[in-house]
C-alpha cells in the first residue's frame, strides 16, 4: 500500500482496493494527460462551458495530490493547445483568467507540498500577465523535489519538433550524421524530462490531438469515458492498476520466452 496515500483515503473504499494492487517498484515515472471533455460535462449539466473548465480545476488539484502523494514524479497536464485559439475569444479569455488565478491561489500549496512547475510550449504567445504569472512560480518552484508538473499550454506537438530543428540548424553544431535520438531530445520542450511512460485521455476520444507526439513512442496509453470535471483520484489508481498489467515490450519479443 502507498503509504502517504493510506493518509487520504476510506479504510474498505474502492481505491483503497485499487492501491493495494499497486505495486510501488513499478510505478510510472512520467504520466500525461489529455484533460478533454469539460465542454461536454458543461452541456450535460446545461451550464455553459466555461463551467466545465472551472470544475476541471478541481480535477487537476485532485489529480496533482494524488500523484504526489503516489510517488510519481512527473505529471504532464495538456491544458491549451495551440489550436485551441480556434475557439470562441470569450471561452479562450475565461481559460487564461481560470489558469491565473490558479496559480495565484496554488502558489503556496505548490510549496508546502515540494511541487515543481514547469510549462512547455510556445510562451510568447501566451498573454503577458499570465505568461508574468507562470514564470513567477516556475522561478518559485525551481528548487522543489516531490513531483514535477508540467503544463502544456500553447502546445503543439509538431510545433515543438520544427522547434527543435530550427535550433539544431541555427546552432549549426550537429551535421546529418551525427546527429541521434538522445541528442535531439535535447532540444524539445521536454530535454531532460523522461518519456511519459503512461498517457491517459479523458472523455473516450481516441486521439493524441497533437500532443507530445515524439515523446509517446512507447507510452502505454489508457483512455476513459470519463469527462475530465469528473476524473478523480480513483481513476488515476485504475490507471496504474491496468498499466501494471500491461507488458512494455519496446519491440523486443517477451520477457518469458
Ligand atoms: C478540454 O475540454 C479543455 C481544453 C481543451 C482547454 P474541452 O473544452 O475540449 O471539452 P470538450 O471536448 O469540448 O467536451
Ligand atoms: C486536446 O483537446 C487539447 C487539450 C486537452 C488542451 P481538444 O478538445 O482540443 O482536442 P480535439 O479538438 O478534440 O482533438
Ligand atoms: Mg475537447
């Protein structure tokens, strides 16, 4: 059993169930989330939809608590993607005024309970007080050890490998065949962050939505009906339970044969 996690839940629960399945030395090391379906949650509820992304917070501190508290060290929240622009400017206004004051609100609990944040994605683009916002705590956080979120906010994952060409030939450093696998992963968003080792999406979609598209070679993939205003702790245990069932066989054949 986890043990900090023994701290928050029912003693005879579901997830108490769930976390005695788990086996602690075969964690994941890095989960990704795809948080989809706050727009649908909303219309089910006949709420508009920006209510959906305000329950998704509640979500997202859930999810972050329990990851923490599991001992996984990175968690990689999809929160905005660069497509997501497309959308009404009101709902794209209100999703940048919930993250601010998020992180207003956050800040001291991050350090309290030893979060690091970190953002990956294109940062110019993001509104200027809430880009001033993100650093600040970036900067706050740096030196903190626990777990490590990551938030993808004007993300695209193709955006993010051009990216990474275009500094490997402005550097003029490497030439075509010197250039490896290891090395160009320096140059994403994500140098020095592990692959995910599992991603989860919410809301039965099955599609990456151009989400950490190097990265998830090999990450095994789970995805629940889910919408994700009402993902919780309990969905995250399902999560580990079904990843360490699964075999990670990297193209080799089977361990046991
Ligand atoms: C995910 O929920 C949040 C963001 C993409 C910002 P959606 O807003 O995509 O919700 P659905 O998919 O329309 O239900
Ligand atoms: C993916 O969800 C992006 C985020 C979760 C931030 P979308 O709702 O934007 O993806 P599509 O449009 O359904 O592929
Ligand atoms: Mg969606």
């Amino acid at each position: 059993m986890l043990n900090s996690l023994k701290d928050i839940i029912k003693p005879g629960s579901e997830e108490e169930k769930l976390a005695d399945q788990i086996d602690v030395s075969r964690l994941p090391q890095h989960i990704a989330v795809i948080m989809d379906g706050n727009g649908r949650w909303a219309k089910k509820k006949k709420l508009p939809r920006i209510e959906g992304h305000r329950a998704g917070t509640q979500s997202v501190q859930e999810v972050v608590e329990a990851c923490a508290r599991i001992g996984i060290k990175y968690l990689t929240l999809y929160a905005f993607s660069k497509e997501n622009w497309k959308r009404p400017k009101k709902e794209v206004g209100t999703l940048w005024k919930l993250l601010e004051e998020y992180l207003k609100r956050e800040d001291k609990e991050l350090m309290k309970n030893d979060l690091k944040l970190k953002v990956i994605g294109q940062r110019r683009e993001i509104p200027d007080r809430v880009r001033k916002e993100l650093e600040r705590v970036e900067n706050l956080t740096q030196n903190n050890h626990r777990l490590t979120i990551v938030l993808a906010l004007n993300y695209g994952g193709r955006a993010e490998i051009l990216d990474a060409v275009k500094k490997i030939l402005e550097g003029k450093k490497f030439n075509s065949s010197s250039l490896t696998e290891n090395q160009f992963s320096q140059f994403l968003y994500t140098a020095n962050t592990p692959d995910p080792d599992l991603l989860i999406r919410t809301s039965g979609e099955l599609r990456v939505s151009n989400f950490l598209l190097w990265q998830i070679a090999y990450s095994e993939i789970w995805i629940t009906q889910e919408y994700w205003p009402d993902f919780r702790r309990k969905h995250v245990l399902q999560a580990l339970v079904d990843y360490q069932k699964r075999e990670r066989r990297f193209g080799d054949v089977q361990s046991s044969s």
